[in-house]
C-alpha cells in the first residue's frame, strides 16, 4: 500500500499543473492579439482620402511586425556582426514610407518552420508573414488571411503589377480564393528548373571525343573518362558521372538522366511527378515502365564503374567535392553549376572547361520535365491587421530601390542588406533580363549597361563579371567566379542561354501537379519514398531488374493508388489548365 | 511531529528543485495530450481534435514498425552494455597508469569526441570507412578485396555501434573514475600489507567499491532501451542499409517528411516514455530487492 | 611503494600504455583533421584533400575569424552562460542531492520526492508547451531562458546522490551529536569532502551547457543573443533538405556555405574554450586522491 501513493500524488499533480499551465497559455495567446496600435485606425481613414500613392508616407507611423528566417549577408563587405534589425533598408522605408518594421523574432532559415509553428501554436502571428504553400493554406483554412484584392488593387506600383502579370496572372490566380487575393507569391521562371548535361570539354578533347547526343554516346564518353585517363595524369583517378544517394534531388543527381529516357518519376520533393496520359489523365512518373530501363542502364554503369560504387554512401557534399578535385567529369543538373560549385573547379584547376548540352537520350536530344510554377514563398497578411495596403507598400518600396539611383548609394558596406528585407518580390523574369541586357551591351560593345529600373544591380553585376572574364581580369575576383557569372547567366551556350533555347524549342515536358501533397501523401509519402529509394538504389547495385515489378505492385498497395485518384480529382477540379 | 521537526530543513533544501521541476518539466507534460489529438498547432490543444488512440494506431500499423522497433531494440541494447562495459575496463586500465600527467592527457584525450557533434564526426567516419579511405587502405595493403563497409547491413550497425560509443565513453569512464577515486585509500594499504596484487585489488576493492555507480549507470542506461541514436543514424545511414539501421527516430522523423504529424510524434514519445519508465522502475526495485540499494 | 614488480605486471604496464595511446591517439585524430581544414587553401578543403596535414598551408580563414563579431559576441554570451548556468545548476543540484541521499527512516517523505524528480527523465511534453511555458513565465529572449527550465538535471542531482551516499555516515552522526543541523553539515562537511564529485558534476554541467544549441534557437528571438553553439549551428546546417529546386537566392548561401575552412576554423575554436576546462578541473579529480584520509 506504502509504493502507491507517492504515485497517486504525482498523477494529481500533474493533472493539476498541466491544466493551469494550459490554461495560461490560452490567456496569453489572447492577451497578446491585439498587437496594432491604435492610432493606425485613424492613419488609415485619412490615408484612403487620398487618392493612393505606392510610394506615399503615412501621416503618422504605421508599425508592421514581421519575423525573419535569415540567411547570412551575401556580400562580404557587410558590416561584421549587423544585425537584421540594424538593416539600412529600414532606416529608409522610415523615411520613405513611415513604416515601422518590428521582428517578433528572428531565426536562421534553417530553423524557420520549427520556430514558426512554435508562433502558431502560441497564437502569436505577425503582420505581414513570408509563409510556403503548405502554411498558406493552413492560414487559409483557419480564415485567418486578409483579403488583399482592394490594397493590391489600388496600391500596387505599376512595376509589381508587371511582375506579378509577368506569368498571365497564373501565380496570382493560385494564390486567390473566392476572389479574394489572399497572398502575394514571390515566384521564379519554372524553366530554371530545367535539367542540363555539364561535361568537361577539355576531357573529351584530350580523349579526341565529341559531346555526346545520345545516351549511347554518352556512355561512351563516360567509359572513356573512367578509363582512359580523361585529366592525363598517368593516374586511374577519375570516374564518368557524379550522382548522390538522393536519387532525385535539387542537384548532383539523376533526374536528368531518366529524362533522357522519356522516364519522368519525380523533381526532386520525395514524391512521385505527374505527366498527362493519353485520357486526360495524370499518371505517376514514378512507376512508369520507362522508369525501370533507365535503372537497367544504371546498373550496368553500377557495374562498369562509370558511377561511383559508393553513390549510396555519398551526399551532395561529396559529390561537389568530387567535381571540384577533378575526380568527375560529366554531372546533370540545372543553369546554376557554373556559379556553384563548378566555379571552384575552374579556380582548382585552370584547364577545367565546363560546357552545358541538353539532356542525351535514346535517339538525341532528350525533353526535360519542367515545374508548372516555382513559388515556394507566398506573401501573406495577418487578418488582424489594421493596414494590409502596408505590405503592398512595402513591396513597392523594395522594388523601388532596386533602381540605380538608390543601388549606387545602398551600398553593403553601409549595412544594406537586401535578402534580409521583406516583403521582397524580385522580377520573376529576372534571370532573362540578365541574359537580354547583358548580351545587348556585349554586342553593341558598351562599357555600361543601359538598364536602370530594379534589375539594375544583378545586371550590372553580371555584366561585370563577363566582362572581367572575357578580359581575363582577377583582381575583383576569382576567374572561376567571374566565369560562373558568366556561364551561368549570360554565355549564349551556357546555363540560362541553353535552357531558353531549350524553352523556345519546346524541348519539355510539364509536371502537372502542383498542388499541396494529397492526404494520403502526407499520411504515406514517407514510406514509399523510402520504398523507392531502398528499391532504386538496390535495383542499381546490382539487384533484380525485375524488382521495379515488384516495387510499382508494393506502391500501389501502399497508398499509391488513393494518391492517383486524390491527384486526379485535383486535376480535375482545382488545377488551373 | 517530533521527526518532522527534525526533517524541515530538508523539504526547504528540496524547494527550489521542486519548483523549477514543476513548472519546467511537469508543466509541458500537458502536450502529453497531443498523443490523442490531430493537432495542429494553429488550433492549439484546446481546439485541436481528440481522435482518440489513433494516432498509436496509425504508427503501430505502418508496415516498417516492427522491422523499426526491433532495429531500434537491437542497437539500442548493443550500445547500453558496450557503453558501461568500455568505460568501466578503460576506467579501471586508467587507474593504473602511475604518471599523474599521463593519466590526465589520457583522460582528456578519451573525452574529446564527445565536444563534436554528429554532424562533424559523420563526415569522418563516413570517409574513414570509404573505399578509398584508409581502413580498406590498410585491408588492401594485406592483399584482401576492400570492403563497402557503410553499404553493409551488417557493418553498418557495428560502424554505428562502436562510433557511438567511441564518441561517449569519456563521460561514463569520468563517473567511474570519480568513483574509484572516492574508494578509501587505507583499504588499498591493507591489502598491500596482505600482499595481494593489483588484480586481486581490483577484484576485491576496486570494483565493489563501484559497483553502486555500476549498477545506477545499467538502471538508468536501460531508460534508453528504445533510444539508439537519432543524429548519428540519420547522418550515417543510406538506403542500402534501411533494412537494418532505421530506427524509430528516423522512422517517426520520415513522417513528418511532406507535414509535421504532432499526433503520431507525440504518441512514439509517449510509447518510449512508458517503456522506459517501466524498465527503469522494474529495475529498481529488482535492485532493492536483490542487492537492498536504492539507486535513487 | 617500491613493491617488486612481476615480469607479468612489467607485461601488463606495457601493453596498456600503448593500448591507452592507441585510444589517445583515436580522440585526437578528428581534431587534427578539423584543425589541418582550417589552416589549408579553400581549393584543397573544397576538393576533399585535407586529411590530417594542412594543403596549401593558409592563416586566412583565422585572420577572417579574428574580424568575425558574430563569433565573439556568442562567445561571450556562451561565457556568461555556462558560469550562470553552471552555478545554478550546481547550487540546486548539491542541495537537492543532499536531503535525498538520506536514508528512508532519516527522512520520511525521500521516496515520494525522489519519483517526482525521477518522472521527469522519462516524460517531456514535446517542443511546443515548453516553448509556452517558457513563454508565459517571461523568459523569452532571455538568458534565464537557457538557464532555468534545466536548472535542476535530475541525471547529475541522481549521480551526486549516490557519491554523497558513499561519504561514511559518522561524519554527520558525529557533527549532529555536536548539534550541527542539516545545513551546516552539508557546508562544512559535504561540501570539503566531496569536491571531487562536485568537479565531476561540475564537469558535465559546463559541456551541457558550453554544447547546447537547439535550446538557443527556440527561446531566443535575435541572434545577437545566441551562444557560440547555436551560432555555430547555423553555420553547419545546409540548406532546407526539403526543398526541390535551387533558388537564385539559396545558391548564393551555398556559395556562402563552402568557405569550407571558416567554417571549419569555426567549430575548432567553438570546442576550443571548453577542452582547456577540462585538465583545470582535473586537478580537483587528483585532489579526491586523498578524500578517503579526511576520516583521519
């Protein structure tokens, strides 16, 4: 009798503790809701007198809380140890605008969504909140998003309205319920996401080899650099191709390999990509049959040593660092290499010279699968909010200072740091406009560009370095820097100048989907993306061809068949065609 | 009242830890009711769905749980016993090394990987185990075919096993050596004077006198039966080596992959929370019964 | 002392001091790789080269260091922590061990104060009620926010529980029969005698506190209040694994991320301070030696 009651007690203090801690988190959570001053209710009224200015100043201060997953400062001269509240931009949407930016908190990127939901469940929500599509539509649900058609309507500077109709208002519409604009998606060109062939041309050269078209060729190239010296160095140091245990992933891996298949399973999210069949119809790419000839070719690479026998081990970091010692020669992946990591290649070794080529496939050049939209943050307003237009306001000034008038001046020595600001919408064309600009200065042999609206900066910087590069000059940085640059963005045959050629022909083949992972993805998608990778990975290493058989039956059976049905009902009713 | 008298000064030493202890630790044990809800941090707990034992349904019935939980079992128990076994044999080793300055630079020395995190460590060993790292390097150099070790169920776990305790051992061997230290220097003079050896005194002194950290370390080590190292395995293992190296950590971490799942979170911690209790407690009182000492 | 060695014994002292420095050597390898990183060319570190000796020896990423503000504001902050930190935890912990080491018939209610500490090594809530406690108790971006929800650890109080058991009981029995009450025999006679334990305790306080990071990231809100390790932290971890495609904005954090050797010169100085407390507070772990003899 003596052992039971201590037991006793500590179950009915804990039952007592736990009910009035609960209970004073829900007073909290109250208490601190209403968090807009006042005096933004009058601000407001005279404020809509007026016929609405996008770059007007408030008569009296409006503050607007914000939180901020931050990355470090881009630019080295940044001050050392400034912090996002020190942040000169605000300092002049002060000036500018009135406006008032309070963080709630700020966190590194990395952590955001932990310390976000933290924020959710104490009830203590900002103002204007930078979320991703899944929070978006949990603020949706919970009704707790402002209706930003009137404030985007009359305060969107002519410039935002041109971003955001930069896609035929596709991105906006998706963000729109009921009429309602209930957030502003900050959105990129999809076709960044095209995938590339990047191959050492002086490897080929040395070995007397052209860039491969097919996948037959390719393998010949790749045989040649596993065994034939490619880097002549007397040494048996280099295999073909660098890939990465994340089969599909956002980079070093093989995405653009199965596309040269016509094979189409995922881009990269843990999750199947969805292609339109002959009916109408989404189909999983995943289980596709040309999915499982692509992992036979594979596993005879596997086994001829043209990838890394140790794929399975390695993550992207180790694939980067094998195209930076010179180990490997041909990667698949998208316009950005040259900036990172193949800059490094370059700066290791001079002679290194990377080329991009579209995808090889069975009889030439492959399609490659392309995202419907990318738009992975969505601007949104607390319903609470006295001065949604606020955040309009600030898109607009962001935009604004992107001019050459105040670029020249905000300098990053004196603190300004432009990834530390938001709301903030770069031009979803930007990197096309970089490619334009750049190459009609180049041309018309310019020593300045033209341009001096909110692209100013990043074409500038480009066209810098092209020119640094074709010059041969390293004293702002690196070669293999200024060649990134250069080859990613500007170069007629590099990255971006490849991808468009890419676009204009037609060379693509759209993922249909892009809505929110279905239930049952939420519910399963962990266990069949690990069904995947086990199968894939052991299929590849020699396994039975004949296991992807077995593997389609066990995703299907696992949830995969109620995944066809939800995506498909979504196609059907929500899918913006 | 006589007693209580006596004993007051004692409920007023404990007062402070008492009420840092129920404030900080008994008051978030409410979200113990997230086990039972679709929560969603939005609603919070009060307006969150109770469904119920779904959510321990849900997890029990996925088609890896087994498989996980044995995993989970088999490394978990491996690294308890191996983590008191090496620290005990190289606390007793340390013990009798004579050279003070020796014996420190040892001890630190054994400590040190416990200042790095998974995260750094996981590079190294994975490098150190590659096929061009230098272990194959030295398997090669006797004329034997290299070895994938990190692509090998089997390896793997023992790779995951002895890097773990590697990493810990400096902490366990410092408790045992405090310990050791705290034995009375007259019972080794006896024994010297007896003439019996180092063996027999580590036999016959050394380790009973320790035996009473022994035996709380095994207790409370037992309270990790279903913990076998969550930042290790995730930063080690890759899918060659599911099969046997996914645990329940990295299991329940998966479901969270495409939206954090509170629920069934919430419910495997409350699932490893009541084994481990149970397990400590029936050791303790088998402790107090067997050998009459309260390790706590 | 001048006991004749066997030739067994002379075996048995060889073969351990080349099997400890085997094992010295294991705990030192990960530090010279960390160190050999940072003191090569960015190039080399990039490429994977640098194994256990610098290539293209280069002071830059330590010359960059010594301008970073960021790293020795979070240095001081860890600094104040852990003495902070330290004291209260010690403090709390030395004075809940004390009534809880007592006997069951010295102090009635032991048992039930025991359990209530006990319970909470098995059961938490979960990230989201401590973030509200800590919350509604006002801590929040505070440094009292790493301080007080772990104020008492109940593994550390549990080991001192168990070392002061092993003090002889007529030490206190003498001291109460003189009419010294608890308090005083736990300043005046605990305290002295168990030094060695406390330096142990004190030991795993200070790398608790020195090593934690996760805590820094929930309950402060600006970064300027981050200790070295949750600094650090944000400095190791690549970007959102989640995420299916390379942003313009993301790749230049990766550009940022393979300044591999400031990184890298990074997390060697993080672990730095606290290796160094380590030999200090092992001149208490010597000074125990003598412990037993304080009982003439």
């Amino acid at each position: 009798m003596n052992k039971i009651r201590p037991w006793k007690m500590i179950l009915a203090v804990t039952m007592i503790l736990s009910l009035l801690s609960a209970c004073g988190s829900q007073g909290n959570g109250n208490a601190n809701a209403p968090t807009t001053p006042k005096e933004d209710a009058t601000n407001s009224a005279t404020d809509n007198a007026t016929p609405p200015d996008p770059l007007g100043k408030y008569a009296e201060t409006v503050t607007v809380t914000e939180v901020l997953g931050y990355n470090p400062p881009e630019d080295p001269r940044t001050p050392s140890g400034i912090t996002p509240e020190q942040n000169a931009y605000l300092k002049d949407l002060k000036e500018m605008m009135n406006i008032e930016v309070k963080y709630k908190w700020t966190v590194p990127s990395a952590q955001f969504e932990q310390k976000f939901s933290l924020a959710m469940a104490s009830g203590d929500l900002p103002d204007v909140i930078e979320v991703d599509q899944k929070t978006y539509e949990k603020l949706k649900k919970q009704d707790m998003l402002a209706d930003l058609t009137e404030a985007y309507d009359q305060y969107a500077s002519p410039a935002l309205k041109a971003y955001m109709d930069s896609d035929g208002g596709f991105a906006m519409k998706t963000f729109s319920a009921d009429g309602k604009q209930l957030g502003i998606p900050a959105f990129e060109d999809p076709f960044l996401s095209t995938q590339l062939l990047w191959i050492r041309q002086d490897w080929l050269n040395n070995l007397g080899l052209q860039a491969p078209k097919t996948i037959d060729e390719l393998e010949k190239v790749a045989q040649a650099f596993t065994n034939n010296d490619p880097d002549q160095n007397g040494k048996n140091d280099t295999y073909g191709i660098a890939m990465q245990k994340s089969l599909f992933f956002w980079g070093f891996d093989v995405r653009g390999f199965f596309n040269g298949f016509g094979a189409f399973p995922s881009v990269g999210d843990n999750q199947s990509a969805w292609i339109k069949g002959s009916d109408d119809k989404l189909l999983p790419g995943l289980i596709q049959p040309e999915v499982k000839t692509a992992l036979g070719k594979l596993q005879q690479w596997y086994k001829d040593g043209i990838i890394d026998k140790e794929f399975a081990l390695k993550d992207e970091n180790k694939a980067v660092e094998d195209l930076t010692a010179g180990k490997v020669g041909i990667s698949y992946g998208e316009w950005w290499y040259p900036n990172w990591p193949l800059n490094s290649s370059v700066d290791k070794d001079p002679k290194a010279d990377w080329i991009a080529i579209q995808l090889p496939g069975i009889d030439g050049p492959a399609k490659s699968l392309v995202p419907k939209i990318r738009s992975n943050k969505i601007f949104v307003v607390n319903k609470k909010m006295k001065n949604p237009e606020a955040a309009i306001k600030m898109l607009n000034f962001y935009i604004e200072v992107g001019n050459k008038k105040y670029k020249d001046k905000n300098q990053a020595a004196d603190g300004y740091v432009y990834n530390w600001f938001n709301p903030r919408i770069a031009n979803p064309a930007d990197i096309d406009t970089i490619y334009t600009e750049v190459n009609k200065a180049l041309d018309a042999n310019q020593t300045e560009i033209t341009i001096d609206d909110a692209n100013y900066k990043t074409v500038a910087d480009t066209f810098k370095a092209t020119k640094d590069f074709l010059a041969g000059d390293t004293t702002n940085a690196s070669k293999g820097v200024n060649w990134g640059q250069y080859y990613s963005r500007a170069a007629k045959d590099g990255g971006w100048g490849l991808t468009r050629q890419i676009k204009e022909n037609q060379q693509f083949v759209y993922n249909e989907f892009y809505g929110l992972p279905t239930a049952t993805v939420v519910e399963k998608g962990g266990q069949l993306d690990k069904l995947m990778q086990e199968s894939f990975t052991k299929i590849i290493m020699g396994g039975s061809i004949d296991d992807f058989d077995k593997f389609v039956d066990s995703w299907k059976a696992l949830g995969g068949n109620q995944i066809i049905d939800e995506v498909n009902e979504w196609y059907s009713t929500e899918a913006t065609k | 009242m006589k007693s209580l008298k006596k004993e007051y000064p004692l409920h007023i030493m404990l007062i402070p830890g008492v009420i840092v202890t129920l404030i900080y630790a008994y008051g978030p044990m409410a979200g113990l009711v997230m086990a039972f809800q679709q929560f969603e941090p939005l609603s919070g707990f009060f307006k969150s769905d109770f469904v119920g034992l779904d959510n321990f349904r849900y997890v029990f019935n996925l088609p890896d749980f087994k498989q996980v939980l044995w995993n989970t079992l088999v490394i978990a128990i491996i690294k308890m016993v191996l983590s008191l076994l090496v620290p005990l044999i190289l606390a007793l080793l340390l013990n009798e090394i004579t050279k003070k300055w020796f014996a420190g630079f040892i001890q630190s020395a054994i400590f040190l990987p416990f200042f790095l995190s998974w995260t750094v460590l996981g590079g190294v060993i994975i490098e150190l185990f590659s096929l061009n790292g230098p272990i194959n390097g030295l398997i090669s150099s006797i004329g034997l075919e290299p070895i994938m070790f990190m692509l090998d169920n089997g390896w793997f776990r023992g790779i995951i096993i002895g890097s773990d305790v590697w990493k810990g051992m400096g902490y366990n061997m410092i408790i045992m050596l405090a310990a050791i230290t705290g034995i009375n220097a007259t019972l080794y003079e006896a024994a010297e004077v007896d003439g019996a050896g180092k063996w027999k005194q580590m036999l016959n002194i050394t380790l009973p006198g320790i035996a009473p950290i022994i035996i709380l370390l095994s207790v409370l080590g037992l309270g990790g039966i279903l913990n076998a190292g969550f930042e290790q395995i995730l930063i080690m293992y890759n899918p060659t080596v599911y099969a046997g190296a996914d645990i329940i950590d990295t299991f329940v971490y998966r479901l969270g992959m495409f939206s954090q799942q509170f629920g069934p979170a919430a419910a495997v911690g409350l699932f490893k929370s009541v084994i481990s209790l149970f397990m400590v407690s029936t050791t303790y009182y088998a402790a107090y019964k067997f050998n009459n000492y309260r390790i706590f | 002392m001048l006991h004749k060695q066997s030739f067994s014994r002379k075996l048995f002292v060889v073969f351990n001091t080349l099997l400890l420095t085997f094992i010295t050597i294991l705990g030192i390898i990960p530090f010279v790789h960390l160190l050999s990183i940072s003191l090569s060319s960015n190039t080399a570190a990039m490429a994977g080269e640098v194994k256990l000796w610098p290539v293209g020896f280069s002071w830059d990423a330590y010359v960059y260091l010594g301008e970073k503000v960021e790293f020795f504001r979070s240095l001081g902050v860890s600094v104040k922590r852990v003495v902070l930190g330290s004291i209260v935890n010690l403090l709390l912990v030395f004075i809940t061990a004390f009534p809880l080491s007592k006997s069951n018939d010295q102090f009635k209610f032991r048992t039930l104060y025991v359990w209530i500490f006990a319970i909470t090594m098995f059961f938490g809530g979960g990230l989201i009620p401590s973030y509200i406690i800590v919350k509604n108790t006002g801590l929040i971006d505070s440094i009292w926010a790493l301080i007080l929800p772990g104020a008492l650890n109940v593994w550390n109080m549990v080991l001192m529980l168990n070392f002061f058991r092993s003090i002889p009981r007529e030490l206190d029995e003498a001291a109460t029969i003189d009419g010294a009450g608890h308090w005083r025999v736990l300043w005046q006679i605990y305290l002295p005698v168990s030094l060695p334990s406390i330096a142990t305790i004190g030991l795993f306080t200070i790398v608790g506190h020195w090593n934690a990071w996760f805590d820094g990231i929930l309950y402060l809100n600006s970064p300027e209040h981050y200790p070295l390790q949750t600094y650090l932290s944000t400095l190791i971890m690549s970007i959102n694994a989640q995420m299916s495609s390379m942003s313009v904005e993301q790749l230049k954090v990766m550009e940022n991320l393979s300044e591999k050797t400031i990184r890298t010169a990074q997390i060697f100085m993080g672990a730095l301070p606290i290796m160094v407390v380590y030999p200090f507070l092992q001149r208490y772990f010597v000074k125990g030696m003598t412990v037993g003899s304080v009982k003439e």
